[in-house]
C-alpha cells in the first residue's frame, strides 16, 4: 500500500483527503513509478474546481519524476531503477503510480529529481507556447504576465535564447527583481499599472507581437490593448478570474490578431508529439537555473501547496516532496 492524495469530490481544498492505495503491478506497456516529487500546477486548481472534468474519485498532478520500480510486458525504453520524469497525466500526487510507459523520460544525470518533477510541464508548455502558437524569432516582443512564476522562469530563459524582448508583468518589488534576473527586459510593478500604456510606450506605440496570458480577467483588456495587429494573443489560464467579458466583437477584424487557447495536455497527447517535445523541454531545463524553482511541501500537505499557488503566495512552482 502506498500513499495518495484522492479528491473526492469537486470543490475546495477539503475535498482532498490522504489515503493508502494499491497502485498495483505495471500491465502491458506500463511501467510502476516510485515517486521522488511531483509538481503542482494551476491546473490541478482548474480540474479540482471542475473546469476541467475529471472522473471522480480523482487523483491530481500531471508531472512527477522518481524511479522505476516495476515494468509490465513489451515495455524496453526503460528499466527498473532507471530515473524518470513524465508530463501531461493525471496521477501525480501520490508516493507510486503506474504509467504508460511513453511517458516516462529518461533523466540525464545534470537533471534533479526536483528540478524535472516540477519543470517539465511548463517546460512542454513554454514548447508550445514558443515554438507552436507563435514561432519567436530574433526580435519578437513578448508581453508575459505573472513573470515571477514557474511559467514564466522557464518561457523567459527560452525566449531569450531565441532572440526575443521580453516584458513582464509582477505584483511586487521582490517578483520584479525575480523576473529581471530570469531574463525580463521591463518589469511593469502592481496590480493597478495601466499595462497596455507601459506596453506601447515601450514598443513606440505599435504593441507586443505575442502576449501570454495567465492571469484571465484581470488583465484580459489590457492584454488586448497591449498586442500589436496581426498580434498572437494565448490565454493559457485564469488564475485571476474567469474569462467573463469575452465577446466574437473583441476578436473583430479591425484587431486582426490571433487568439489561442492552447491546451499543453492535447499538445502532449500524442506520443510521438510527445518524444520530441520532451526531448527539447529536457534540454531546456538543463539549460536554465538549476535550482528548485518554488516551495517544497510533504505530499501530506497538497492542500496548503495548492491554496499557496492560488492565492499568489508562492513564487515559482510549487512541488511536493515524497
């Protein structure tokens, strides 16, 4: 019997509740993962709520690292006692799980446990983001909200290497100097900036080319202001609020910019989508700070990480120890 955290139900951090589960012996084309971490991320919030569905009862988490313990057949990509991390799977909160083993990358020896158990996701997302939903090129200007969160540690550095201009936004002093030091070259300061004044001003009045968008809300008009025509617009989350105000007249011609609501789950659902995304997200990390990048909490206090991440607490990603 191993640990786990289970939701019961829907609803709010009551909901979920520690229990011992068998995780049971790998089958064909899975392996069983002894976790060492697993990362927390918005959208546990987002599947805890019930904005994202899930079966119930559930078990939260979509990326993790740890070693392998156990594989079922046809299984010959890895072995037991090889280190791994996956990305883009519900099941993480938990001290063993069993995996499809397409998922389970292999982790070079540069790479720790904590830095991949609560990377890889968003680095699968910064992929996305960068590569996929707008392709940066040398001199690509990026507005980037929450620029001191795990999100943002990771586009930042990536961004950089591709060339792009980078401003970000961040409630206080000591995010801003978060933010520089990931690779920002403004930092726009506190909740009632007027966002899209700053942005022009610094792009002489034409606007970002891509803007990312995790806040929701809050910084929705804003956000629109601030991006160029022929702009790409990503809103990937509403930490803040719901996206309530959004109208087909927002997105009129006269804008002419490309909004996208990408999801790094479907952008990893395919397997060989998957390989060689993970492959680059790996190699992103390894070339980034190789530090921990946000608060560790026990397994046994998920709640407390996950009320952290939503209530703005925390800077960077939040992980749980096991």
């Amino acid at each position: 019997m191993t640990q786990v955290v289970e939701l019961s139900a829907t609803g709010g951090i009551n909901n979920l509740s520690l229990l011992s589960r068998d995780p049971g012996d790998p089958g064909p084309g899975e392996i069983r993962l002894r976790q060492t971490g697993a990362g927390v991320n918005f959208i546990d919030i987002y599947q805890r709520k019930g904005i994202y569905p899930l079966p119930m009862p559930a078990v939260l988490g979509v990326e993790g690292a740890g070693v392998v313990e156990a594989i079922g057949a046809d299984v010959t990509h890895v072995a037991v006692g090889d280190r791994v991390g996956y990305a883009g799977i519900v099941g993480g909160y938990a001290e063993a799980r069993l995996l499809p083993a397409w998922r389970a990358i292999k982790l070079p020896e540069d790479l720790s446990d904590t830095l991949a158990a609560s990377g890889l996701l968003r680095a699968c997302t910064a992929h996305m983001l960068l590569c996929k939903v707008h392709a940066v090129t040398p001199g690509t200007t990026i507005l980037l909200h929450a620029g001191a969160g795990g999100l943002a540690s990771i586009v930042m550095p990536w961004a950089k290497r591709l060339g792009a201009r980078i401003i970000a936004t961040v409630s206080t002093e000591e995010k801003a100097e978060r933010a520089m030091a990931r690779g920002a070259d403004k930092v726009i300061i506190g909740r009632d900036a007027d966002i899209a004044r700053d942005v022009r001003k610094w792009t002489d009045g034409r606007g970002v080319d891509f803007t990312i968008d995790g806040i929701g809300e809050p910084t929705f008009r804003a956000s629109l202001e601030a991006t160029a025509k022929f702009g790409t617009f990503a809103s990937v989350g509403q930490a803040g609020g719901e996206l309530k105000s959004l109208s087909a007249e927002d997105l009129a011609p006269q804008r002419s910019l490309g909004f996208h609501t990408p999801s790094v789950m479907a952008y990893l659902a395919d397997p060989a989508r998957y390989e060689a995304v993970t492959k680059e997200a790996i190699e992103a990390l390894r070339s980034g700070p190789q530090t921990p990048q946000g608060p560790q909490f026990p397994l046994s206090d998920s709640s407390i990480a996950q009320s952290s991440l939503e209530n703005g607490a925390t800077i960077g990603t939040p992980l749980l120890v096991i």
